[in-house]
C-alpha cells in the first residue's frame, strides 16, 4: 500500500522562514545571560566568555559538532567587537548582540 499522507511542505516553509537560526539564537542567548547577570557593569572578556559558552551549552545541547560549529561560526561573522575598555556595560552590548543577530 502507497503512502498517500505528505508532510505540510507550507508550513514547513513558513517554519524554516520564521524561525531564528541557531546562531541568531547562540547571540540572543549570549544578550540574555548577559543583561541578567551583569546589565550594569563594563563588559569584561571573561563576562563574554562565560555567557557564550552557556549560550553554547544551551542552544546546542544535542546537536553534533559539525552543526554547533557552523552556528559558532556563522555567530561570529556577525558579532560587533565588544568595547571592553571603553566603559560599554554588558547591557548595551547585549543590545548590540541582538542588533547582530536580526541579520542572521
């Protein structure tokens, strides 16, 4: 018997359309990790860091490495230059993540 049942290829679509990609989420993640634990204080790179490998952990968890890769670096492309000695606060830099992450 033929298999007369076929996914909702629109649907799916508007799916693939609508949906961020992994790595607009690995930097909405990263802003939010950073504008709840640090939103006032200047930006440090061990804040950056932290926040990202958390980021990591949770936006990939389960995926294999060749698709964690791809979203770290498509992230990374896009990712402004934080100013660590310019008195930007983890907050505003947080903004500007976001910001980044809409081109993904």
């Amino acid at each position: 018997m033929e298999r007369t049942d076929r996914p909702d290829l629109d649907a799916l679509l508007r799916r693939i359309l609508t949906e961020p990609t992994r790595a607009a989420r690995l930097l909405t993640e990263t802003a939010r990790i950073l504008e709840h634990e640090w939103p006032h204080l200047a930006i440090t790179e061990q804040q950056l860091n932290a926040a990202g490998r958390e980021a990591t952990r949770v936006v990939l968890a389960g995926l294999p490495k060749v698709v964690g890769d791809e979203a770290n670096e498509r992230a990374r492309a896009v990712c402004p230059r934080a100013r660590f000695h310019g008195g930007e606060t983890a907050g505003e830099y947080a903004l500007r993540l976001r910001d980044a992450a809409k081109a993904l």
